[in-house]
C-alpha cells in the first residue's frame, strides 16, 4: 500500500507566512525558510508553497522565496502562485521547486495545462482546485461545488469535481483540492468533495482546508486523498509533523516514519 504523505503548507505574501480564514484576513505565521527547516527536522514529506498574493496583484511567483527555501531544504517541493505562462513555471523549476501548482489561469486557459504536460511532464504539473459548496444542491439532489480563483474572490460556475476530470485528462498529474468552505476553520476536510473528486479522477488527490485533529486526517485518507495538507496547526506548534504521523499510523494510516528520507528530491536545477 502505498504510504500517505503529510504535507505543511506555507502560504506567503511579500516573503512571509501568512495564514487567515477562506483566503482571507491574512496575519504573519513566520519565516518561510525557517519553517521549511523546522518541517523537515520533523519527518514532513513534502513541501508546498503558494505565493497567494500573487495572482491577485497581477504578478509572478516571488522566485527568491523559493531559492531561499531550496537552499535550505532537501524535501520534494511544490510551488504555486501568480503561473500563468510556460515561462512562469520555467522559473520556478529552475529556482527549486519540484512541481508547479497552476490554478486561475488553467481554469480561464485549460489548454495551458496541456502545453505544460508536454513541455516539462505530468509529474511536474499540479493543478490547485479552490472549491466553494454550492447553497443548493443539483437537480438529482446531489451536492456540487464550484471553482473559485483569484483567492477566492471570483466564482467561476464552474463545477469543481468536473473540472478536476478535464485537468487530469490535460495532463495535471496531482490534484491539490482545498475546500474554500473549510479553510483555517478547523473543521476537517470535506470528505464529501474529497470523495466526490476520487471518484473521477485516476491521479493522486491532495486533501487541503480545515483539519486540526487526528479524526480529520484519517476521514481525509478514508475518503481517498493520498496526501494530507494542514498549515495553521503545523505554523502554531499545535501538532508537531512526527506526533501527527505517530498517531496516524496507530490508526492503521501508512505513513513513513519521521526519520525516513522522503524521495524525489533535488529540482530541477
């Protein structure tokens, strides 16, 4: 069976870590670079960050936040941000990142994520799916969601579990799927939309928004996801990376153990 990944969150603005709720309402949570090392001391197996402020002020990931941590980091890492073009994800690639999550700009241009497979590889292209709950459910009586981009500031109409199947099949090789509703809300996942997405969709499926207990990661993998993404309980000392993993695999979750070296290491320099 395959193991589970656990995966910190760092979402940054002008350098800085910064958490909030549903996007919004930002506050600092730290050195990014700081973290990044503190993460990997605890046995996390990847890394994602995610300039979001990029997208919003019209601007390209900030590259130096990504060599800084590379420096500074072994782990497999993902970055994402203000990507809108294949040079955009050339610069991040080359700055240190191991995969790129695209996310307004697939959804306004699907066909970038196909350029994108075919010019570095599916398993470099992640695409990020905001997901809002719709207030009413579809005509079958069926919950739905739909995409939100722009850091949550623009609903698309776009149904979210349907567009997760379009960008796998463009050639996204991971789906980082984070409920908009559940975001820094401490709720869990929702293992609604995380089951719905598994369901479509062949590739590995990060679950994203909302957990801050043990319960919330083990419905997470229960629901289908192949990787947990937490951020505030991870930035505030609540849960170490190494206790959590302990936990989980008291639950029957397979993880590696915290003084395991995680695989797929380096960039692309």
């Amino acid at each position: 069976m395959l193991k589970v990944r656990i995966i910190p969150c760092l979402d940054t603005r002008d350098g800085r870590v910064v958490k909030g709720i549903r996007f919004q309402n930002l506050v600092d949570a730290g050195d990014p670079v700081e973290a990044s090392s503190r993460y990997e001391v605890e046995g996390a197996d990847e890394l994602v960050v995610l300039d979001v402020s990029a997208t919003p002020e019209g601007r390209a990931h900030r590259h130096e936040t990504v060599e800084a941590i590379r420096k500074a980091l072994s782990l497999p890492l993902t970055c994402g941000g203000g990507v809108r073009r294949v040079e955009d994800v050339r610069l991040l690639l080359e700055a240190g990142a191991d995969k790129v999550a695209v996310n307004t700009a697939a959804v306004e241009h699907p066909e970038l994520l196909s350029e994108l497979a075919q010019r570095f590889g599916t398993q470099c292209i992640v695409v990020a799916v905001d997901a809002a709950r719709r207030v009413e459910p579809g005509p079958d009586g069926v919950s739905s969601w739909e995409v939100v981009t722009r850091s949550g500031r623009h609903r698309t109409g776009v149904d979210a579990v349907a567009w997760c199947a379009e960008a796998e099949r463009r050639g996204a090789g991971e789906v980082l799927l984070t409920s908009w509703d559940r975001d820094g809300t401490r709720q869990g996942y929702d293992t609604e939309l995380l089951a719905a997405v598994r369901g479509r969709v062949r590739c590995p499926v990060v679950a994203s928004g909302g957990a801050s207990q043990v319960d919330h990661f083990v419905a997470g993998v229960e629901s289908g996801a192949d990787a947990l993404l937490a951020a505030s309980i991870f930035h505030y000392g609540e849960v170490r990376v190494a206790d959590l993993k302990r936990a989980l695999g008291d639950r029957g979750v397979p993880v590696r153990p915290a003084g395991e070296p995680a695989a797929g290491t380096g960039g692309v320099q």
